[in-house]
C-alpha cells in the first residue's frame, strides 16, 4: 500500500518537531533536578568579611544589598554603598585598605556573582523575602558566619527540588508560569 505525499510530509514535520522541541523541554527542566548554575567566582575585589559585618557589628542583609526588599534583585553593593562607613579605615585589615583605595580610584567592584539563574527562572527577591517573609539564610545560607567571600552556593544545590519542596511547605504556587518564562 503506498503513503500518499501529505501523509509523508506530515509524518517528517511530525519528527523534525519532535526531534527540536526535545532538547529545548529538556532545557526549560522539565527533568526535575537541574542544578542552577554558579558563577564559580574568581576573585572578589575585596576578601568581604560577612561575620565581622553582620555577627560582630550586627548590619543587616539590606544595608549593604539594597534592593531586596523592593526590586526582583538583590544586588550586590556599589562602592556608594561601602563608601558609607569606609571612606576612611575604620580598622587594620589589608583588606580594608585595599577596599578604601578602590573607592577612592576610578575602577569599580567587580564582585562576581555566586547565585546566577537560568535565564528561564523567573526569580523576585521582593516577592520572596517582602512578601514571602522567607529569611536569606532559606537560599543563602549562613552566611553571617563567613569571614571570606562565598567560592559556591552556601546552601548546597539550589535546584527546581530545592524550589518545588519550599514552595509546598509555605504552600506557595508551584504552578509552571508562576517561575518559569
């Protein structure tokens, strides 16, 4: 019995779309457990010293990473921000003196992301710590007892598991549009 052309014709697109829908599925995570990627930093500007900052001198997570509270990121601070109590060395730490010569040149603090998304995770610091009530120490970590900057995720592996099984304890949405775009 022969196929007529249309049949064949739908049955190759039928593959082809197959075949390249397949990879892009497995990228947006439709397999449960892909690890968001980190950034592995190099080295920071500056050995940061989240201890002596938050545990010893008792600032907060919002002091130094301004936006939390309000924007979908957090960011990481400007020299605007360090400059506000180290204009002048407020000790004697190396650190803190090449800190103060950086705020006092023209380049900027290239701090290196730790916690970077897939650019198909939608992710709000405002709806999860503003709204959400859900501490930094939830995804980051404590890091209020790190004397050096974090080299990789301080929680272990932050993956949709981690997400999905914090969003059924708070019984946040876990519907797919409510993270993924």
């Amino acid at each position: 019995m022969r196929r007529s052309r249309t049949s064949t014709n739908v049955r190759t697109f039928c593959r082809f779309l197959l075949l390249a829908l397949l990879p892009l599925l497995f990228h947006l995570g439709c397999g449960q457990g892909e690890a968001l990627p980190t950034n592995a930093p190099g080295a920071q500007p500056v050995q940061f010293n989240h201890k002596l900052h938050v545990a010893d001198q008792g600032l907060d997570c919002v002091e130094c990473h301004r936006f939390v509270m309000k924007n979908r990121k957090a960011t990481l601070p400007e020299k605007e921000v360090c400059a506000g109590c180290h204009s002048e060395p407020q000790g004697s730490s190396d650190e803190e003196r090449k800190l103060v010569a950086l705020l006092s040149s023209s380049e900027e603090l290239n701090w290196q992301r730790v916690y970077v998304l897939p650019k198909h995770v939608y992710f709000s610091h405002f709806r999860h710590v503003t709204l959400g009530q859900i501490g930094c120490q939830s995804c980051h970590g404590e890091m209020k007892e790190l004397t050096a900057p974090p080299r990789k995720q301080a929680t272990g592996i932050i993956d949709m598991d981690f997400c999905i099984k914090c969003h059924r304890e708070r019984r946040a949405s876990s519907d797919c549009l409510a993270c993924h775009t």
